[in-house]
C-alpha cells in the first residue's frame, strides 16, 4: 500500500448525497476479482449525464473526491473503493460516510476525510476553478483562500496511512516478536513440531 501524506490537486465536485457503493461501482462490474479496470465503471450513471463532473477536462486525474452526506452507504463491497483507486482517487471529503465504506476505503490506503456541511460547500465551491490540499499528518484540508479546516482521524489508521500499511505490512512489523515467539514455542513445546506418524493400515 502506498504511503498517504498530502494529496493535493483538483478535487471533483460531486457533492451528491446518499451516493451508495451501486452508484460508485454497479453490480454488473462485480465479475471481477481483479481491482484494475474497475475506474472504467466508477459511477457510470452520473457519467451518463451530460456535463457531469467526472467528464470535465479541468478534473481529469483529479486525486479528491467531495461528496456529499453519508457516502457509501449501501451494500458492502470492497470494488467500490477498488473503483475509486482505480479513476486515481486517492482521497474522499464528505460530512459523514458509510461505516462499512470508510473501513473498506482505509484498507485499500484511500483516506475519508469528514468535515462539516458548511466546509463542504466551501470546498465545492473552490474546487470548481482551484486546487485543495489535504495534510494528514497536521489533520487540515486547506485552500489558496487561507481556509483552514481540521478534521479527525483514528490514530491507528493514520499510522496505517502514513507509513503504507496494510494488514500484510502491520503483521510483517511484529516480525521479530513473532519469531521470538515460534523458538519459544518450540522449546517449550518440541513435539508440535514433530513429524506426524502415521500408523500402518
């Protein structure tokens, strides 16, 4: 998993409410075990209006996504976060998320930000002609307009997000504690170690 520190760029401004995980990926893009291709998909509904914002060149690549009221919510499904590294999303603003969403998102090193309603329309309102920038490790969304707005974060998952770890990588950090472990083990207990005999039929 990649290291998240700051994101900074064009932030496309969906702001839509209630956006659930069929709407970020629909289920016939489910076949798939594979996370790449999935970007293709992302929101295929909305990018069947015209003008909608994932089709403005200005946000082509664009890293944030602002969004509105409890996004994600839905059926779980981990494509959903898939799809959105997947369109190069590497971070989520929104004023509430899924549970299940924002637990899938962190594990695949997206980072959800939630603000405020009124720092959420702020934020849509700038991102429609200028950049944002998101500082994890100082925990603030910031503007070339001095906004300032801080937000919270789980200090396990920023750990995760700041050093590039995911369940492989935190398990592969206890390396030595669990080496230590299996010699102490083995000491202590030889014969689970021991070649199984089997007994002649």
């Amino acid at each position: 998993m990649d290291k998240v520190s700051t994101i900074e760029g064009r932030a496309i401004p969906l702001g839509l409410k209630n956006v659930d995980t069929d709407v970020i990926i629909p289920a016939h893009w489910l076949k798939t075990v594979s996370r790449e291709g999935l970007g293709k998909g992302a929101f295929e509904t909305i990018r069947e209006a015209p003008g909608n914002p994932f089709d403005v060149e200005d946000f082509a690549g664009a890293p944030i996504l602002i969004a509105g009221d409890n996004f994600g919510c839905g059926s779980s499904r981990e494509h959903a976060a898939w799809a959105l590294l997947d369109l190069g999303i590497a971070a989520v603003i929104a004023p509430s998320f899924s549970d299940i969403f924002s637990g899938n998102a962190f594990k695949n090193g997206i980072l959800t930000v939630e603000l405020a309603q009124d720092q959420v329309d702020r934020l849509l309102e700038i991102a429609a002609d200028h950049p944002i920038a998101i500082d994890l490790e100082n925990q603030i969304v910031t503007t070339p307009f001095q906004d300032r707005f801080a937000f919270e974060v789980d200090p396990f998952r920023k750990h995760c997000l700041l050093e590039g770890l995911d369940e492989i990588g935190l398990t592969l950090e206890r390396g030595a504690a669990i080496e230590t472990h299996e010699q102490q083990r083995a000491r202590a207990l030889p014969w689970l170690d021991a070649p199984q005999r089997r007994d002649a039929a």
